[in-house]
C-alpha cells in the first residue's frame, strides 16, 4: 500500500475515546518519587562499606551475542543461528598502564585486547536438517551436543569438554541421590518417556523405550523450545545465556582439576565480570541452582584457607530496576549502596502487591541485585553472588538475601566497579564493554556478513 493511502490520524480515535481516558485514569503505574516517598527510598541506601580484601589482579569478562541469518532472500525462514561467546582477560596492573596523565595511551588498550579468545557455534535453524537428521529439532539437538564435545581446553583430553562441565552441573543437581555416575534426563524428545539415565561418554546413547538418539546435553532443554518452521531466535538466545554462565564454572573447574595443588592461590587472584544478571533463564533455569552450589563450594575452600573468596559479577545496563534507579538516581547519596529487597521492588518497580511465599528470581538467579552510586557519581545495577548454597528455605531466603551484612567482600565488589568505569558507557565497565566489542553480532555489517557466508557455504 502506498503511504498517500495511510491515515496519519487515526490515532486520534484512540486518544479521544472516553473508555480509553478511563481506563488510563484509574491505572496505577512507576512515578518519579516525591516528598516522603523520596525520604523512604533513599533511607535503604548506606555507605559503601570498606573493602575487606585485596582486589583480584585477574579479570575476566563474558559476554554473547546470537544472530539467525538467512540463507535466501526468497526463501526467508531459512535459515542458520550463530552464537558467539567473548572472554577477555584484564590484568589490572596493565589496566593502570591506559591512561597516561590526561589520555588514553592507544598502544596499552590494543595489549589488553590481545587477551581476548571466542566461542563461535552455527547451529541449524528454520528449515534446515544435519547430517540426515529428519528434523531441525534433532539437527539442532546433534549440532549443539557436537559443538560442545569437541570445545575442549586440551584437544586430546575429552573431561576437558563444555559438555564435561554441562555433565558436572546435571549431577549437582541430583546430589544426595545413589546415581552411578550417570545423570537423568526429564524426558525422552522423541517419545516423551521421563527419567532416562546418561553418562558422559562419547558412544552414542538411545533411549530404551523408542531407540532414538538422545545426548547429554538435551538436560538443558533447549530443544523444547525448537520449531520446523519458525524463528528459533529464542533457542539461540537460551543457548547463549546458558553458555555464559556455564563458562565461569568451566574455567573453574579445569583450575582445579589441572592444577590442585596450586588453583586456590589462582583463584583467590580471580574475579569474573558477565554482561546481565546472575540468572539462567528459560528451560535451562536449573543451571542456576547448580552453579550456585559449584560456587558456594568452591567459596568455602577458599575462605577455610584464610584466603578471599572469588568475585562472580553480574552487570544490568537495562530493564525495570536500572530504569527505575535512572529516575531516583540524582536523589542518592555519593558513595552508597542498597540491597534491594521484594519489599522494596514490589512497592516502587514491579507493582506486584500480592503477599508470595517465593522470592524474586527463586528459580533463575545466582546473584543479587545491588544499586550502587559511586563517588563521582555514576549510578550501577549488580548483581554479586549469593553467600548461599541453596534457596531450600524460601522464607528464610527471602530476607537473608537483602541482608548487607551476609555479604562479607561487598566493598571489593564496589571497588572494582569504580576502578573500571568507563566513560564511554556510564552504565557499563570497562572489561565488559572491551569484550562486547569483540562478540556483538551487529545487524550492520556483522549480520550482513554472516548472511553471506551462510548463503556461500550451503551453495
């Protein structure tokens, strides 16, 4: 349809109805706080407590990006996902060498860069099968269990796998139960038959009941969330967070397993910084839990060594609480903090009045949020790790959570954020805007490329 056949006005319709202008009216929604509600708000915040330990001299940040490129113009639901997965290792020493008095010495910025490494994976999308399977959900099944045994530190050594590390979590999460060595796996995604036993081995499995191929890696579900024949953005994106946090645990356990005599001083020395929350959300939600344990555990031997306890950082640059903390911002305090408790979201962010027994984020996050203003004034939503093994008593959970005090290195964790603000992004730090640099897939020309290739390499 031409534009000279559109009506421009007929908005006007809608702004002008009565039933409209009523319903607007008795609808309650997110406002600038005023008067005693400003009082209320700011009397949460307290100064930064002072840093209890050394900061790590490590850093690495993650960060991911997934793309679905076509393969044909003509034929747009062709198509195959990419994921890409950045780290970027900072040393803090080098980091100090970048600015040199009043500027930015470009030479110490492109050394940092060099310590950066990706994971690309291309997964068969809408309209696509591999290797003769019959289905994109079972190519996409193939594809992913392949792409994650053979992403290996050592080439030769299988245990040194993602889907090691994927196998390793799915037994947390079954611990306190007599498996042998083997995890379950919710249900067959050919026949639907619940509770089969995996192992970590590179034979092919089958499903007892139908004989179909099933793979350790279906227990993160994803496949659940694939079609034949529509857009699978939304698997892709799944895989991606999942991945994210898979890989802190990841470079964890390869410290402890390849050097244990040695991988408590390394990781005392070690801080991990990921783009977004400390959450797995979607069907692999239970990753979560897992790691949540790993971490926990991992935490405890340190700090039964008398050394700190590692940093796991999650960074929010968007969504309800940093819009909201953008509107009261200017009214905190320089140098303060806040827990933020459900009371607290519920009352000012979420508009979620009913009484609950679950807790925001009970079964996806491992982190919680944190508001912090730094000294020059610079407003962060966080989230560190939470002290806690389990989330097995929710009411206790739900107040413990928002307890400053049960977060005994918060003060290095508000350290590291001033030393690595970036000026470029006020709501971002350094590690993670140097690794978003290096894992973006841009729609220009970054998707643009990788319609190409996908188009050159199937033709």
């Amino acid at each position: 349809m031409s534009d000279y056949n559109i009506d421009r006005t007929s908005h006007i319709d809608i702004v002008q109805n009565p039933d409209v202008k009523t319903i607007l009216d008795n609808c309650d929604y997110m406002r600038e706080p005023t008067g005693n509600e400003i009082n209320d708000i700011i009397s949460h915040f307290v100064s930064v407590p002072d840093r209890e330990f050394s900061l790590p001299q490590k850093v690495i940040s993650i960060d991911g990006s997934n793309y679905e490129a076509s393969i044909r113009k003509e034929l747009p639901f062709t198509r195959i996902g990419f994921v890409k997965i950045g780290n970027l290792l900072i040393k803090r020493n080098d980091f100090k060498k970048i600015s040199d008095g009043n500027f930015v010495n470009p030479f110490e910025v492109s050394k940092i860069s060099k310590n950066n490494s990706s994971l690309s994976f291309a997964l068969p999308s809408t309209n696509m099968c591999y290797k003769g399977e019959n289905n994109v959900r079972d190519s996409f099944r193939r594809t992913m269990d392949e792409a994650l045994y053979n992403c290996r530190f050592s080439e030769s050594d299988a245990s040194t796998s993602l889907r090691t590390t994927l196998f390793r979590m799915a037994e947390l999460r079954l611990e306190g139960s007599n498996n042998n060595g083997s995890i379950l796996l919710f249900k067959c995604p050919s026949c639907g038959t619940e509770n089969l036993e995996l192992w970590d081995i590179p034979e092919t499995q089958h499903c007892p009941h139908c004989g179909n191929v099933i793979y350790p890696s279906d227990c993160l579900r994803i496949w659940e969330d694939i079609s034949d024949s529509g857009s699978n953005q939304s698997a892709l994106t799944r895989f991606t967070n999942a991945l994210m946090h898979l890989l802190v645990v990841h470079y964890i356990r390869l410290l402890k397993e390849k050097n244990p005599d040695s991988y408590l001083n390394s990781l005392s020395d070690l801080c991990f910084i990921i783009n977004g929350p400390l959450a797995v959300f979607g069907n692999p939600a239970w990753l979560h839990s897992s790691i949540l344990k790993y971490l926990y555990d991992i935490n405890k031997e340190l700090t039964d060594s008398g050394r700190p306890p590692i940093i796991v950082m999650g960074v929010l640059k968007t969504g309800a609480i940093c819009d909201y903390y953008k509107m009261i911002g200017s009214f905190v305090a320089k140098n303060s903090i806040f827990s933020v408790s459900d009371g607290f979201r519920n009352k000012y962010i979420n508009f979620d009045r009913r009484p609950s027994a679950t807790t925001f984020g009970a079964e996806t996050y491992y982190g919680q949020d944190f508001l912090l203003k730094t000294e020059t004034g610079k407003l962060f939503v966080f989230n560190a790790l939470l002290p806690f093994r389990d989330k097995h008593n929710k009411t206790c959970f739900k107040d413990e959570k928002a307890n400053l005090l049960n977060y005994s290195n918060i003060g290095t964790y508000a350290k590291l954020i001033e030393e690595f603000e970036c000026d470029l992004d006020s709501a971002s730090l350094v590690p993670i805007a140097l690794a978003k640099k290096y894992t973006t897939i841009t729609l220009e020309p970054g998707g643009k490329v990788l319609d190409l290739l996908a188009k050159n390499a199937l033709n």
